[in-house]
C-alpha cells in the first residue's frame, strides 16, 4: 500500500489502546517485507524484540554500530539475536570505525549532535532507502520529548514510522519481562537504567528518570533518530548535512 494513501489519524484512533502485537502484525502485512525495525538492545528493548520475534522474525533489525558500545550491551545483543533467532544487522558510519575516530577523536565530547548523526542518524536513513516503513520501540513515559508519540505517523521522506509500544509505560515493560521470563541487560543491576554509547551513559540513583543518565549534565535528550525538526549539521570539513 502506498503511505500516502493511508488515513494517519484513523489508524492512530484504530490503535490506541490496543496490544503492540495487534499494531506490529498489522504493520508487517501492511508494509512487509519493505519494513525495518530499530533496537539499541537494552532491557527496555527485549519485549519488542520478543513481540517480532513471534510475529515477523524475518523483519530486519538494524543495530546503529557506533563503535562506542558497552562490551556487555555487544555481548547482550548477540545473546538475544541467537535466542529469539532475529534477523539483526549492525549499521556502522560510512567510513568505519577506525577512520571516525581518527578524524573526529572525541567528537561526542565536542559536539554529540554531529557525532550522532554521523554514526546514527545518516547510516540509519542508508539503510532504509528503499524502505517504506519503520519500527521503533520508544514510549511515551520516557520523556517530555517523547510524551506525544503516536503509534502511527508519515516521517517527512514519505516513510512510516510504527511505535507499537508508545502507550506502555515502565510497568508494562516489566510486566511483560517477567510474564515471558525475559532477560535484563547485564548493566541494569549496576544502576545504567537507560544504555547507549558509553561515553554519554551515567548510571542513575533509584527513582531517577528512565533516561536521566544519557548525555548528562546536557541539553541533548536525543539522538536525533527520533525528532522530526532536521535541521543542517555544520561537519568538521566545513561541509554542511542535512541531519538531526
Ligand atoms: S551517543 Fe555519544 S558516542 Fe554515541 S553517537 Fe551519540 S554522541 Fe557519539
């Protein structure tokens, strides 16, 4: 179906309310096999994984390889990869790993916008050319930013985005973990209550917000993967992208 022809705010009236299984099988017919999902492979990451797992376990699942990971978040995501038998794929920056870091050193110390949209933001939007839609397991609960996510939405390249767990909050997320006897990511329990690269994760005291521990002491609550403001990102060579 082309996404144009979709009625947006009808599917999100359809949807509110019911299971992310109902919305993620629903946007597997609709779109598949034109369709990827995202995870960063954290605790909060596993019920989505489980639910695709079950309902399209041939869906790609496209991991933004940073080079910047947690050795346990590496080791966690291959863990899940073989037991829910996903169809993962590491998204690395354009040049690598080794050619980043010998241009831009400590770019996430300087400037983590352009750091993010080096390594998330324009591999991210390679690898879904073609693609006409996405899934991603943010919700509502995790912050401000996030607090009108709709479960149903046209990006602005024409491509539809699919946030079947926006209505959960933490509690589901946990309920559901301990329904299916699902496992916590190795760093949970030393306090990192929200996991991405380790150069901006903290851990968190007890009662913190879920994602209090990224890019602390900063602005920035995002990667840019999920805001729809781009603006143009200013590179080091002085070349301008359009990015987050
Ligand atoms: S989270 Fe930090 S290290 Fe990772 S891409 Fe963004 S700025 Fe760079």
């Amino acid at each position: 179906m082309d996404a144009s022809a979709l009625d947006i705010p009808a599917l999100n009236l359809r949807f509110e309310g019911a299971s992310p299984e109902t919305i993620l099988g629903w946007a597997w017919r609709t779109f598949g096999p034109e369709i990827a999902a995202t995870s960063s492979f954290q605790t909060q990451s596993v019920p989505l994984l489980h639910m695709i797992a079950r309902v399209a376990p041939e869906m790609p699942v496209f991991f933004l390889d940073t080079g910047f990971h947690f050795p346990e978040t590496l080791a966690f995501r291959d863990r899940l990869r073989e037991r829910f038998g996903l169809n993962v794929a590491a998204l690395a920056p354009e040049d690598g790993h080794e050619a980043f870091r010998r241009r831009h050193g400590d770019l996430y110390r300087r400037d983590p916008d352009l750091c993010c949209f080096i390594n998330k933001v324009e591999p991210l939007e390679r690898a879904m050319k073609g693609m006409r839609a996405w899934i991603s397991g943010i919700r509502r609960d995790q912050t401000l930013h996030r607090a009108e996510t709709p479960l149903v939405s046209l990006g602005p390249e024409g491509r539809v985005k699919v946030c079947p767990l926006a209505g959960w909050s933490r509690r589901d997320v946990w309920r559901y973990l301990h329904e299916h006897r699902l496992p916590e990511h190795p760093l949970l329990k030393k306090g990192y209550l929200s996991i991405g690269c380790a150069p901006c994760t903290q851990p968190v005291a007890d009662g913190a917000g879920e994602r209090d521990g990224r890019w602390s002491g900063r602005q920035k609550t995002e990667c840019g993967l999920h805001l729809t403001e781009r603006r143009s990102v200013k590179t080091t060579s002085g070349g301008e992208r359009d990015g987050v």
